[in-house]
C-alpha cells in the first residue's frame, strides 16, 4: 500500500455509463442495451492504489477500460489530472495514452509471440515518439533491470519464458512511458499463489519509486487487503460499496460486501473465521433496467423499499459510501 497522499485526484470518473447492444430473438427482435456500467462515480487520488472488486460480470474490466476511453462511453465523464479524456482529439488522446497505461491479465496472451522481449518493451517508446533509437535501446536495458529480467533475456520470445516473467516483461512495457496512472486488470490471477507474491511485491516497490497511482481491478479480496489504499465493490454495473481498505475488512456495510468477504477467511482481521454467508435467490435479468436494488433478489434482508426505489451511494455517520436503504 502506498504510504504517499496528495489532495489532487490523479483519476475522477463521474457519472460513467457504457452499453451494450443486444439483439432481442425472433423476427421482429427489439433492439435492447444493456448497462455494463451504470452510473459509477469514483475518484482515485495521486499515489494511492483503488481496487474495484465484485464477481465476474459485474462491470469491473468494462469501467478500466472505459476509463481509458478503449471502450465508447456513453454517459459521463473522464478526467485525467484534471483533463477531460472525452473531449480531446485522436492526436490529443495519443499524447495523454503515455501518462495512462494497462498491465493485463493473462501474460501468456498479452505479448506478441512473434516479438522478441526487447522489441515488446520498446513498442510504447517506438509508438508515442519517445527519446531516439539509441536512447531507447537504453531505456529497454534499464527497465529490464527495474523489473527483476536479465539482460541476457532481451532476445528471447514470450515463449521461452515463465509466467511471473512474462509478467514482468508486461510491467516494463505499462512503465516505460513513466505514465502517472496504471490500470493493472487481475495481474496476478493467471499466476501461481509464490509468483504472485512477488509481482505484488515488484509493483508496491515501483509504485513508491515512480510515484505512480494504480486503479486495480481484481476478484481476490485476499490479494486486495495487501495492495489498496480503498476499495470499490461493483454489482451488476454499479458500485454498492466505496471506503478505505480498513474499513471495508473491519466492518462492510453492503449485504453483497458482506457475503464477498464471509467467502475468504483469509482476509477477515486477525484471521478470525466467520459464518459464510450463501446467498440465495436468482441474479437479477441485466437487460431489465427497472427501478429497485439489483441485489434484492438475493438479500436476506429485502424489504419492500428495497424492489421498488433504486439505492443512492450515501456517506453515513461512519464516513464510507454505501447504496444500501437498510445502512
């Protein structure tokens, strides 16, 4: 976790909304959308890390990569450093992609097999223009060493290497334009459990050296209790639940925070065990965009409220966001 604080927010995300199309069946289907992210306001300050957590499907890699304008948005607004991303120009928007860059999921698809590493980590130096060739040469044999890779590696293939390697080498390519943000989408999730370990470990340190702020997104709550500073919960497209790391492990507000966390006894303080929480009921139709919480058909603890009003995120008495009527 970082240790550094600034009051200027490095990511600001207001009211982002992204659709879908989906073709309704039969002849005369309706055209429908559907809402991946719904209405997702989150601010992300400089130096710190957010993770945005919930199962598969619910918006999380939809929100990253609209929040680096690779997907259409169609409501809302994105500010890097306090530039609207959705109001430059594809020349504009090149010039900013080098402050903003993606470390991926999978290391085994996410470097081109047919370049050599070298080559893989100079790419964003080749593309944005940066330094000449000489001085990129230079930078490559550096960031190499930055990230824990021999130089004796530089010419071999993404297949002659491991997986927490392979990884590496994506890191070198997400740092070398020394961007301010890095968007690292389950970084870790492809790799073994003492890998893992270590890419955190390597991105920790890189994150005080180069002062950069992470947006992570992420399934493993028990990988997220060591790398965040706060925590989003998303549901269905929306966030239900925003505070800092201590407060979500010590006391989560929302129903769905609550039974996220009774599944990972690892991440409960002090490593005290609690009763798993098995929700039950069906997930709700993600094309119906009727009024109502979209966790009341799985919540114990619905009232009538609950299937008829849409929740706000609200800051209680305890100071943390939570779309919930029953906090």
């Amino acid at each position: 976790m970082s240790e550094m604080f600034s009051c200027q927010p490095m990511l600001e995300l207001k009211g982002i909304e992204v659709q879908f199309p989906v073709k309704k069946g039969g002849l005369f289907g309706k055209n429908l959308k559907l809402k991946a992210v719904n209405q997702v306001s989150l601010t992300v300050q400089k130096g710190r890390t957010l993770a945005i957590v919930g199962e598969s499907g619910s918006g999380k890699t939809t929100l990253a990569l609209a929040s680096a304008r690779l997907l259409p948005v169609h409501a809302g607004k994105v500010f890097l450093n306090g530039i609207d991303l959705h109001q430059l120009n594809k020349k504009e928007l090149r010039a900013e992609r080098r402050r903003l860059q993606f470390i991926f999921q999978d290391p085994y698809s996410s470097l081109n097999p047919r370049l050599r590493a070298e080559k893989i980590v100079q790419e964003p130096l080749d593309r944005l223009n940066i330094g000449n060739n000489q001085s990129r040469k230079k930078e490559v044999l550096q960031l190499f060493e930055q990230v824990g890779l021999r130089q004796d590696q530089l010419r071999l293939f993404p297949h002659q290497f491991s997986g927490g390697q392979r990884q590496r080498i994506g890191i070198a390519r997400a740092i070398a334009s020394k961007p301010d943000l890095v968007i690292c989408d389950e970084p870790v999730s492809a790799l073994d459990v003492g890998v893992q370990a270590q890419i955190l470990n390597l991105l920790r340190r890189l994150q005080i050296e180069m002062q950069l702020t992470y947006l992570f997104i992420s399934h493993d709550l028990g990988v997220v209790q060591h790398v965040c500073d706060e925590v989003a919960v998303m549901y269905m497209g929306r966030v239900v639940e925003q505070t800092d790391r201590i407060s979500f492990f010590n006391n989560p507000l929302h129903p769905y925070s609550q039974a996220l966390l009774s599944a990972v006894p690892s991440a409960l303080p002090g490593g005290r065990s609690k009763r798993r929480m098995i929700l039950q009921g069906d997930i709700p139709n993600p094309l119906d965009d009727s009024p109502g919480c979209r966790f009341a058909s799985r919540c114990s603890k619905a009232e009538k409220r609950c299937w008829i009003e849409t929740p706000l995120l609200q800051i209680p008495d305890t100071g943390h966001h939570v779309a919930c009527h029953l906090v």
